[in-house]
C-alpha cells in the first residue's frame, strides 16, 4: 500500500506521475487529501482524493509514503498531524519515504535526512539540516527516495516503481511509456 498525500498547492505533476506510474505497476495506491477529499492544486486543477488524512491506517500494509511538493503544498503537508504520524511510522518502521522538490525540507526539518544523499528544488538546501544534497535529478539513500522537481516526476515515479517491484518492471513501463531518458 501506497499513500500519495495532497495538500492545497501541491504540484500536479509530482503527484500524478507516481500516482499512474505506481498503480500501472499493479502497486497499490492511494491518495490522500489534507483536511478535505477535495483538493485544490497549485495550477488550480481540483481533485478528488481516495481518503482523507485521518482515514490513513499506520499498519504494516503501508510499503511507502509520498510526498509531492510545490508551494504552498509542502507547507500545508508538514502542517498536516497525520502526515508527521504518517513520516514518523515509516521512519521507525524502516518503510520507504519518497518526497519531490520542497517536499524533502519535511523530512529535513526532523533531522531524517541528516547524514544522507538526496535531492531537492534548488533553493530548498538549507533545509535539509546536515544531508547531503547532490542536485542530481532523483536519489535513493536507504529507504528515502527524493526527486528534484516537476521536470523530473516520471524519472522519479519509474524510481518508485523500482523500490517497490523490480528494476525490470521499471524498466519495461519506461519503455511502454517511449521514456528513454532516466
């Protein structure tokens, strides 16, 4: 089980990318809205979540937990109780962390990525307390997968993907897909 958590102003294509990607892997996913099931994004495109935060079940069903970005999005998700419980259960229960452009400063702000490779918007670096932010498009330390921005969404999906199932399988949607470039 995957929850994709969306917050007013997140950024479209850091969310629906994984969101297709990891359910045409065959990988459960859900989305979850903060405070609503209705969901404003920052482009103004509305969507209607699966559940709502405080509907998510912290058990060992939930293999990952994401985190899009965008502003004022990544705010409103580290404003969000349920997504610091949320973050807290799979940090402690050594379950995959992904989060995508300003999304990492969450994880940085609690001192998770102190010590670890990862990744973010530019501009976001001084957030991350004591990582180690390599600028490349998407990276894996552990069981925390962080992604650049929008432009790297579907790089970032395919990532998912591959945490989750296989470098193969990954490798074959990237190439239903025409994306050649990873």
């Amino acid at each position: 089980m995957v929850y994709v958590f969306l917050a007013n102003g997140f950024e479209e294509l850091e969310a629906l990318a994984p969101i297709d990607l990891l359910r045409r892997a065959g990988v459960e996913t859900l989305t979850v809205g903060v405070g609503s099931t209705e969901i404003t994004a920052a482009h103004g495109v509305k969507f209607v979540t699966d559940i709502k935060a405080e509907d998510i079940k912290l058990n060992n069903e939930i293999e990952m937990i994401v985190l899009p970005g965008g502003m004022p999005g990544a705010d409103n998700l580290e404003n969000c109780p349920e997504v610091q419980a949320a973050i807290d259960f799979c940090s402690e229960n050594n379950k995959y962390i992904a989060a995508i452009c300003a999304a990492p400063k969450i994880l940085g702000h609690k001192g998770l990525l102190e010590g670890r490779y990862c990744t973010c918007f530019p501009g976001f670096e001084s957030d991350l307390k004591n990582a180690k932010p390599t600028g490349k498009p998407v990276v894996v330390d552990g069981s925390f997968v962080t992604g650049r921005g929008a432009g790297v969404a579907i790089t970032f999906g395919l990532k998912l993907v591959e945490v989750l199932t296989t470098k193969e399988k990954s490798a074959a949607l990237a190439s239903t897909l025409q994306c050649y470039e990873r």
